[in-house]
C-alpha cells in the first residue's frame, strides 16, 4: 500500500517539476520580450505555481507544431522535450529552507498528496475507449495525417491534450495522463490557499473563502451532493480542468478591469492562458468574450496602444496560426464541428459531414429546444437524471442561497463599481444562455457555476471574522479531503491494484472486448464502439485508405 503510494506521488513530483522547470523558463522569456522586470506574482498568482501551467501550454503547442513533420513517439522529440528543462538552471535558485515551511508542506505534499489518492481507483473515462486513447496513438505513429477526420469523425473534436497525453504514454502504467487532470485541481488549490491564508487582497480573500464553503457544500444536499463544483474526472476528460481555468481567468480579468494595474506581461499570460483553454476545448472560446472587454478598456483608458496591444498578442497569434492549420487540414474546418467555418474544397472533405456532426453533438446534450415552453422545459430539467442535471441544479440554488446569507456573517459589504458589475453579470447571463442552447449538462457548467458563486466574494470588503492561520489551513484540507472520494481511500487502505492499463496490451481490450473484421483491412469492436488504441479501429460505416503526397499523408473514405 504505501509503497505504491510512494511511487506514485514521486511520479507526479518529477511531472510537476519538469513542468515548472520548463514554465520558468518561458516566463522568464515573456518578461524579456515585454523588457519588464520579473515578478514574484502572475495575475495575482505566485509565479512558482504559475510555472507549470505556462509549461503545459508552451509544450503542447510544441508538439503540436513537431507534429506536422514527425510521430511524437520518435526518440529525437524525446530528447528534445528531455532537454528543454536544462535550459532553466541559470533561472533557478533552489532555497531547501523555503520547503521546510508549513506552507510549503501544504503545497507541494499535502494538497497534491491527498489528491494523487485518487490514481488507486481512477479509470478511464468511457470517452477514452471511444476515441481520445486512439487519436493519441495515431499522433505518437504517425505525422500529422491531411484529412484524418475521415479515419474516425471525433478525431476532430480532439484537443490540445490529446498531445499532452501522447507523451505520457512511457509509463505502462498511465498514471501520467491522471496526473494531467491533478495538476489543474492543484494549482486550482494554491491559488485559493495563497489569498485565504495571506489575505493580500480583499476581493479575492473573500473569493477564496467563498469558494472553501461552496466546495464543502458540494458533499451535500439532493441526492447527496453535487452543487457544480469541481469533481475529479476519469482519465482523458477535462471539463473540470476548462471549468478551473476559465474561473481562474474570469477573476483575474475582471480584477484587472477593477483594479487598473494591467501590466504588459499580463496581457501575454492572459492571452496564452484563454488561447489553451479554447485548445482544451472549443466551448472555453467564451473567455474571449470578457477578454475582448478587458482589451477594449486598455485601449479606451490609454494603458496601452493598439499598436504595443498587437505586439504583446504576437505569441499567441503564432500558436494561433499553428492550430487553425492543423485544424484545417485535418479536419476541413477551423473550428471543428461549426459547419459554417468549413472549407468543402478539399478533395478529400466529404460535403454535409460536420453539420451532421454538429447536430448529433447539440442532440446528445439535450439542449433547449425554442419549440418547447421554457417554464416546462425548467421543470423536467428538475426531476432530470441525466448527468445528475435536476440534481446539480437544485443544490445549486441552494448553495446559492447558503452562501448569500453567510457571507453577512463572514465578509464586509463594499461599495460595488456599477460598471464591472454589469460586465460581470452580463457575462455569466450569456454563458448560462450559450449552455442553454449548446449544452445544458453540469460538467460544462463547471466553469460559469463557480463564477457566479465567487462574485458573492469578489465584490466584498475584506473580513468579518478573523480565523486563525491554522484554522485557515484546516479549511483547505477538508476542502481537499472531500473532493476524493471515499472509495478511493478504501482502495489505498486495502491495498488494491491501480485500474489503469496500458490500452496497447491488456487483456481487457483484447480479449473481453475483441474485435472484428470491417471494411478493407479495418476492424471495429466486436460489442460496443470502444477501439482503445488499436490503430487498425475504427467506428467510420466506410473503408478508409491513404494516399501519399509529397511529405504528407492523406487519408480518404471510399
């Protein structure tokens, strides 16, 4: 039991610092390129818990660009991403003392050690068998494939992690591509902790204390809990990680627009950051609304030029550049699955596929139809079992009302700016507007709950009550400690083995699911429409041969 535990955590302490040595690195170049000097704090984060997700993202688009040209598993891009570390030695300066702190044990051992609790009895989500350890396989195989939305259509709704993940896949036991998810609660965790327990500013003192409760409530209620926090996800599934992030970025901009103190780096990270989350997934493209306001007001307060403003967005439009081709020419359309970002010139695109696509993808999530009366269509939500919507909903509200009537014990009343009031509430209206129309499920909703909820924080004065440090720190725990569940812990204490596999060898794959002959020399799954990672699957109703052009690949359906 403990040993394997010890394996574990030391896994994820080499995942996170790799990630952080390669995210200082890049930091420090963001500063060089913005000829500002490097702070200790990142949009009102320490700027060492910051690290890993500027890694995350520089090494995902990497390999994405690598990709056009070879298969992520060649042993030169493994040397390369080995090596991209070392480049941040002469930034590093290593203070042993500063992990001897109480803080620091908190950080780096007992947050991410409560979490990790989870790798024992986490599986793969059912998504992961349908396509995303697939898509992965044929990125670690092979270059980049022109056309490859006709090797399997839900390749095309596939995302930055899909890279991410591919380059995990060392360890047979895939505990990595869990980990992908645990540093996104992580770092979630470490911003909360850094403004509860030193409560620098007010506004996000009063978010984090806010979002503590919200948490706790999460365990209770209709059903037995789940009001729209966080909730730790089965591998190869990121909502929670989008709904982390575009929280995250939410507050930080709208404390921005409040506060004023925009600096130029800021506008790099906040760019970077709410590109990646669209790269997680296309619905993240929402922050880009608020961060479209946040852009007007530098310009109309004169903060910066829309000249400098260009300059500063120079990185992200690279990467920019870099996706929408990928895009295109694997899956005939910018955005994938908007038909209308299509283009049907491609030889090899089939004309109509991606509206089909489309509308499957809004059938499955059970959108509001405009056809049926809202009140009507509110009330079968309630009594709705589907993704434990009627349930979310009403603890939700709940949680709402809970929150509403301790933050007057709890927080000071602070006189409110009309203005990022009505942006703030503007925003969340139009994002639980979009969800009603595109996809009213609870996990996507993740993101806009937790929003709607810190705002309750956010716009306070500081303190009531002053709770002492080890309190403060107790709140954390419990926090964290509940957000794993309670099977979890069992399977640690009873020693049992770590459900994941490796998808390319296991008798799970092979032998209980098995497969079939299909078209050509294509096979699909002999129950089912999971392929796993068997390259010769796929789920496509037609044959599917490849061409060779010049130094690409493409991939066409008969």
């Amino acid at each position: 039991m403990i040993s394997t535990y010890l394996i574990i955590f030391f896994k994820y302490s080499i995942f996170y610092l790799y990630l952080y040595l390669v995210g200082k690195f890049f930091i420090s170049k963001i500063f060089k390129y913005t000829k500002e000097s490097q702070s200790k704090n990142i949009l009102y984060t320490r700027a060492e818990f910051i690290a890993p997700l500027v890694g995350l993202l520089v090494v995902g688009n990497l390999l994405i660009l690598i990709n056009f040209f070879f298969p992520l598993s060649n042993v030169f891009v493994s040397i390369f991403l080995i090596l991209i570390p070392f480049l941040s030695f002469r930034e590093i300066k290593f203070n042993l003392k500063n992990l001897k702190t109480l803080d620091s044990f908190f950080s780096y051992f007992l947050i991410p050690g409560i979490l990790l609790v989870s790798t024992i009895d986490i599986t793969f989500n059912y998504d992961a068998g349908y396509y995303h350890l697939l898509h992965q396989n044929w990125i670690r195989e092979s270059e980049l494939i022109i056309g490859m939305v006709n090797i399997f259509f839900a390749f095309g709704m596939s995302s930055i992690y899909e890279y991410l993940s591919s380059i995990l896949w060392f360890d047979n036991s895939f505990v990595f591509l869990h980990f992908l998810n645990i540093y996104f609660i992580h770092f979630l965790y470490l911003f909360i902790k850094q403004h509860f327990i030193n409560k620098k500013y007010n506004d996000l003192y009063g978010v984090a204390i806010v979002m503590l409760i919200y948490s706790i409530l999460d365990n209770f209620g209709f059903g037995g809990g789940r009001n729209g926090y966080i909730f730790i996800q089965g591998v190869s599934k990121q909502d929670t990680t989008v709904g982390i992030l575009f929280w995250f970025l939410t507050i930080a901009i709208l404390k921005k627009i409040r506060d004023g103190d925009i600096l130029k780096s800021d506008i790099v990270f906040l760019s970077l950051i709410s590109f990646f989350v669209y790269q997680i997934k296309v619905s993240g493209v929402l922050i880009f609304v608020l961060y479209f306001v946040l852009c007007i007001h530098i310009l109309k307060s004169d903060f910066l030029s829309f000249s400098d403003l260009i300059y500063l967005h120079i990185p992200v439009l690279i990467f920019g550049v870099i996706w929408f081709t990928k895009s295109l020419i694997t899956t005939g359309c910018f955005i994938y699955p908007v038909d209308i970002t299509c283009i049907e010139a491609f030889d090899w695109y089939i004309p109509g596929s991606t509206a089909e696509v489309e509308y499957y993808t809004k059938l499955a999530s059970k959108n509001y139809d405009l056809q049926t009366p809202f009140n009507e269509w509110i009330r079968k939500v309630a009594k709705d079992t589907f993704e434990y919507r009627g349930q979310v909903l009403l603890n939700f509200i709940g949680s709402i009302a809970i929150l509403l009537v301790s933050s007057i014990f709890i927080i000071q009343k602070k006189k409110i700016k009309s203005g990022v009031l009505a942006v703030s509430l503007l925003f969340i209206l139009f994002n639980f507007t979009y969800l009603l129309f595109y996809g009213p499920i609870p996990r996507y909703a993740i993101g806009i709950c937790m929003v709607t909820v810190s705002l309750i924080g956010f716009f306070s004065g500081g303190p009531k009550i002053e709770f002492n440090k080890y309190f403060k720190y107790f709140m954390v725990f419990i926090s964290v400690f509940l957000l794993v569940r309670l099977h979890s812990y069992e399977s640690l204490i009873q020693n049992d083995q770590i459900r994941l596999f490796d998808p390319r060898t296991s008798s799970v794959v092979y032998e209980k699911v098995g497969f079939k002959e299909s078209f050509g020399n294509w096979v699909r799954p002999n129950e089912g429409d999971q392929c796993f990672a068997n390259l010769n699957c796929t789920m496509s109703n037609q044959d599917i041969f490849f061409v060779e052009k010049g130094i690409f690949k493409y991939a066409y359906r008969k």
